[in-house]
C-alpha cells in the first residue's frame, strides 16, 4: 500500500514535470491538413498534415515511466519483462502504453506523447494548384508505403498560411542548415564551400574509369528484364559480346562469369516504368546499365554502359537503347564521359524506412521493456528528421524535387521501389550481399560468407560491424531471454511485431517473409537489422555524400539533356567544347548551389551526436551486470575495428581503400574510442540513429 501510494506520488509529479517542460517548450506548427487513411486506392488527392517539432520532443525519455523505474532501482533490476514486473507497477505500466497510443482520432498537441500512424498524405499542396497535387503513398495497392507518425490536423480551406507570429516560431524550430550553409559564419567567404575531398588531392582524378568503377561497387550475359513483357514489351539489354569482350583482358564472357568476374550496375527495370513521365519535365535522362570487369589487382574497370528510352511508338514495343564502350580521346572520349554521368545520375538517392520501428517500439514496448532499452539510442532525433524533411525536402516543390532528376515522381518511385524490391530480411548485410551477388555462402568462412570482391570497403568493414552489432544484441538479448518460449510469451513484445507487421508495414502485411518472433534467433535477427540499418547503413548512404557529391561533375543528380547525336548542334559543341557540354548537361547552376549545400548540411556531423557503441547516459541506462559487461565489450569490439579499418586504408595493396583520387574509404568507421564531440565534415563515424 505504502509502494502504490508513492508510486503514485511519482506519477502524478512526473507528470506535472512532463506538462510544464513541455508547455514552456514548444508551440503547435502545423499546416492543419486533414490527417485521413482511405481505402479507395490511393489516387484520392487529400489534404495532409505537417507538424515540425522541436529536436527530442517525441523522444524525449517518458518521465513518468522513468520514474516509475528509479522507484524500483531499490528492487535491483533497471529493466522488466511483463510477467517480471512487481504487482505494484503493472497497472501504470500498462496505463503508460495506453496513454501513447492515444485514442486514434483526437487533435495533438506537441507536448502530446502520442504515437499513431499516418499515410503520407501530407506531401502534396493541393490548394495551390493540380501541379502541386501528390499521390498518398500508403494504403494501396498501387502506392504501398511505410506509415509514418500521425499528428491529426483539420482541414484547411486554402492555401498554407504562414503568419508572422507562425514565422518566427519556425525560426526558432527548424535547424536552418541550408542558409547557414550558404552563408557562412565559419570563416568562409559567401557561397564558398569546403573543397570536397574527391577533388583535393587530384583536380582530374574523378573522370578516371577507374574512379568510376570504385564508387559504383550478375550472373547473366547479356542483362535480363524483369519488367512485365505484356505491358512493357521486350526489356532485355543490347550490349553483346562484341561490346566488352574487347576490354576484359583477354577473358571470355564464359570465363568471366565463371570466375565471377562480370558485374552490373543496373538502374534499367526501377527506372523504365517512369522514365517517360520523368522526361516530361526538365529532366532528360535514361535508364541505365553499367557492365563491370573484375581486374586482377582487384578494382573494377567499366566495359559498356546502356542508355535505354522508353519506344516513341509506345511502352508495348520495348525499349530504345544505344550502348557506350570506353574512351579517352577525341569526341569519342566526351561521349564515354556523359555516358558515365548518366549512369551516376541513375545512382544517385537511398532512402531509410525506419519510421515504423520507432512508432511501435513506443506504443507496444515499456520503457520498463529490455528490448525498448536496447533500441531507443537508434531512434534519437529520427522523429523529428521525417518532420522536417515533409516540410522542406520531400514536400511537393520541396528541395529534393528541385535537386533530383525523378523531379515530382520522386517519392512515388520510392513507393514503386518499396513495392517491388524491399523485404525485411535483405535488409542484413550478409543477406543483401548475396542477393546482389557480391557474396556467396561459405560455411568455413567465420562471417558464412566469402565476398567475390576481397577489397570491397563497404562489405569489409560493414560485415565486421554487422557482427559486432549481432553479438552484442545476442549477448543483450539472451539475458532477459534464455529460452526461446519466453519471446513467444511475452505480450508486448508479440504486440509490437504483430503492429510494425500489420499496421506500420501494413501494404505488405501478407508477405512470407516476414519473422515469426517466436526464438530467440528471430528477436535477435530482427534487432540487428532494425540497429544496422538506423545507424551503419545510414552512416554508409549518408556521410560520404559531400565527399564525392560536393563536386557535382563527379556525381550529378540531374541530366538535363539528352546524349548529343551525329550531325547536330549538340554535337558539333561536345567536339568543340567538351567541358561547355558538359556543363550544359548536367545539374544547373542554382540547382547545384542549393543541391550542394543541403549535401553539405546532411553530411556533417552534429556537435551533440552520439556515435555507434555510445550512450546518452552511459552510466544509467541499466543497473543489470550481464548488459552492462557486454556492452563494454561491443565498445572494445568497435575501438578494435577502428584499429583494422586504419589498418586497411593504409595497405598498398588494396586499391579500393583510397583509389585514384586519394580519399581513404571512413564510412563505416565507428569513432567510438573519440569522446569529444565536434561537428563537421569528418567523413566517418557511425551516429546511432538517423539524424542531423
């Protein structure tokens, strides 16, 4: 009686603090579009909501439940099970999770700890006009999509109105990265940027084949289609054996595909189903497909490159496509250049569905929960991300459109992509090496794998960390977890898989390949993924953007005409005035300046960021032995691979490390064993979460 009664005590002052801190902390932004979830296809065009909170606002720690949990520090444990908790405690744990999940439909507030779902209805504009209107992804079967967090808004009536007092709040809340960028505070002069690093060392280095076959790291010959025959006609490539045999050495194609020699870089069949509605704007680009050769010293070296173009007469009778082989000198040489650029215009955008995760592990795991403690660091901040980027990035007319060569179409073919080739499991490493045949199953390998690249800095250094993250979530895991029927048991934990399967994934709630969450193997496999993709993959897509982007030429991400043919103006300049031509095809002007310096912003690191093998509060995150000592031994784990990573980059032989233009690969170094923490364009160190 007395523990209930101080219990309640501590909630009812965990709450007034909650609701005072949150009071004076923030106020309500939103754009108070209807928040709906329809079940009519997905082409209606519906108002959405935007809400910008303030950094830590929804991740802020749940007080109440904090101090629920020092309370109970006295009972000599810092985390619980369900079927743990002290009698005293269940009810507010309980009435904790109830209150997160809110009631489904009520207006929220920013100081609101709630978590629902949305559709991605919020991207469009529409009162602004037809050009602004955006399909809702989400909820379809034509646009499925991962939902994100709910805010719950009413209707405008037109327009986004943004009065002055709305104005200087925004001031207040958004991290205005890109001004600041563009001008400086740090010393430079007005748009000036930092040199990026694929042009320091060697001005000229980046227009190398060989450069070109590094930042790009098939089991057929000549590349196939997938692509519906019936509405798309034939897909296959046109490159032959005329095409590259010429430069592979002295391999035959048999011979390099025995000897797993022969690699592609294939944009063809995610790009095809858009391409002509994509060329009706200001872009003009192809799909693409670039053939790679596997040299003896281990670096790739390109051999074709195939532009392909939706047929004039109509999708049913295939495709267009004309092939580009390797050159250095005359007008040959500049057509081999912008075919090159094409291909990096192709390759250009990444995008993390982590969003469900957060919003699941929030409504349907304690923070009482072990598994809720073990995930929370990689969700830092990522709320607040996605707030910001459906405001300014992804919004209809939004940066990234502006930026990007899909223009509009951008965040449907990210829905197209979602539908057609994401699956949970490949979201490992080793699964995703071997589904994209840059690795194959060894069994007397310690990782299982035996990489066909040996020198592939990504898989290398990504597949040290994947299993360091493993064996410390095993390690973490089989603590609260010795048995396998204690997962099958464990309410909450079925309650948060059952939601991420059912209503975070919800469009592909059916599919086979989804955990059963029913062994240890299965809650530790999932954690893994879940860690990795928040924080080392991320770190991998994300950090080296400005390394090698921040020099557009290098690596453009709109094409702006198409490939000068024989006998026209276009050509007789590429023949003339090859850098003019270049220049005219690729991004604008404006276009790269505001291009580059969201790069510049997304690619630095924060001065408050918290790094892979890091805590917030390392000393009071758990008061249990067996956590605490293995994650003291993912630190150590972390600290040596950052020792081998140096190692490597340092080692003559492997060329891929730093390759033509000197710039060591430090992606996937951790930066766990540096405790200061300063900002910057550093090019390594793996944040825990996805943030800016």
């Amino acid at each position: 009686m007395i523990l209930n009664n101080i219990i309640g005590a501590i909630r009812f002052v965990g709450s007034f603090v909650i609701q005072l801190f949150y009071n004076n902390g923030s106020e309500n932004l939103d754009n108070n579009y209807a928040e709906v979830m329809p079940n009519d296809g997905g082409k209606k065009k519906i108002k959405g909501t935007i809400v910008l909170m303030k950094k830590h606002h929804l991740d802020f720690p749940d007080l109440v439940a904090w101090f629920v949990d020092l309370a109970h520090e006295f009972l000599g444990k810092g985390s619980f099970l369900p079927h743990e908790t002290p009698e005293a405690l269940r009810k507010y744990r309980e009435d904790e999770l109830v209150n997160l999940r809110g009631e489904g439909n009520e207006m929220l507030q920013e100081w609101d700890r709630v978590y629902d779902y949305a559709y991605y209805n919020d991207l469009g504009k529409p009162d602004k006009g037809k050009k602004y209107e955006r399909p809702i992804l989400g909820g379809s079967t034509e646009f499925p999509y991962p939902r994100r967090g709910r805010t719950g808004r009413k209707p405008t009536k037109s327009g986004i109105k943004l009065p002055e007092k709305l104005l200087m709040i925004i001031h207040n809340i958004i991290p205005w990265e890109l001004p600041k960028t563009l001008l400086r505070t740090d010393g430079e002069h007005f748009l000036k940027f930092p040199m990026p690093d694929v042009i320091k060392e060697d001005k000229y280095a980046w227009r190398t084949d060989e450069e070109f076959g590094r930042e790009m790291l098939a089991g057929e010959f000549p590349p196939k289609s997938k692509l519906d025959r019936n509405h798309y006609g034939n897909q296959n490539s046109s490159i032959t054996r005329e095409d590259v045999e010429k430069n592979m050495d002295g391999y035959s194609i048999e011979d390099a595909l025995e000897g797993n020699r022969l690699y592609i870089l294939d944009h063809h069949d995610t790009l095809m189903p858009y391409l002509r509605r994509i060329n009706s704007t200001s872009t003009k680009t192809y799909a693409t497909r670039t053939i790679l050769f596997l040299k003896d010293d281990g670096t790739l070296k390109p051999l074709a490159i195939e532009l392909s173009l939706p047929h004039p007469q109509g999708d049913i009778r295939g495709v267009v496509s004309q092939v580009y082989t390797p050159a250095k000198e005359g007008v040959e040489g500049s057509v081999w250049q912008l075919a090159k650029a094409y291909a990096a215009v192709s390759d250009s955008g990444a995008h993390q569905l982590i969003k469900p995760f957060i919003i699941a592990t929030n409504r349907q795991l304690s923070v009482l929960h072990p598994i809720h403690k073990l995930l929370q660091p990689h969700f830092r901040d990522t709320m607040h991300v996605n707030a910001f980027a459906r405001h300014i990035l992804i919004s209809a007319n939004g940066v990234l459109e502006y930026t990007v060569f899909p223009e509009r179409f951008a965040m449907e073919m990210s829905s197209f992509i979602y539908k057609n080739y994401w699956t949970f499991n490949e979201q490992a490493l080793p699964a995703d090496l071997v589904k994209r045949g840059m690795a194959v199953k060894d069994s007397n390998s310690p990782t299982g794998l035996k990489l066909l690249i040996e020198d592939y800095p990504f898989a290398v250094d990504g597949l040290e960390i994947w299993f360091a993250i493993k064996t410390w979530v095993e390690d973490y895991c089989s603590f609260y977890y010795p048995e396998n029927f204690l997962v099958e048991e464990d309410p909450e934990l079925q309650s948060w898989w059952n939601e991420i399967i059912n209503v975070g994934h919800g469009d592909k709630k059916n599919e086979p390949w989804w955990p059963e969450m029913k062994t240890i193997d299965d809650l530790t496999t999932t954690c893994t993924i879940i860690i990795w993709v928040a924080s080392a993959l991320h770190a991998a897509v994300n950090f080296g953007q400005y390394p090698y982007a921040g020099y557009l030429p290098n690596r453009p991400t709109i094409s702006r005409r198409f490939m000068p043919q024989p006998g026209t103006p276009e050509y007789a300049e590429l023949e003339s005035n090859p850098h003019k031509a270049y220049l005219k095809t690729i991004t604008a002007k404006v276009q790269t300046l505001v291009g580059v310096a969201l790069i510049e912003a997304l690619s630095r690191h924060s001065s408050d960021e918290v790094y892979l093998g890091q805590r917030d509060s390392p000393d009071h995150w758990t008061l249990d032995a067996g956590p605490i000592a293995a994650f003291n031994k993912f630190q150590r784990k972390l600290i040596d691979i950052e020792k081998k990573i140096k190692e490597r980059n340092n080692d003559k032989r492997l060329k891929n490390r730093q390759g033509p233009v000197k710039v060591p690969y430090t992606l996937l170094n951790p930066n766990s064993s540096n405790e200061t923490k300063h900002r910057g364009l550093k090019g390594k160190g793996i944040p825990n979460s996805i943030s800016i």
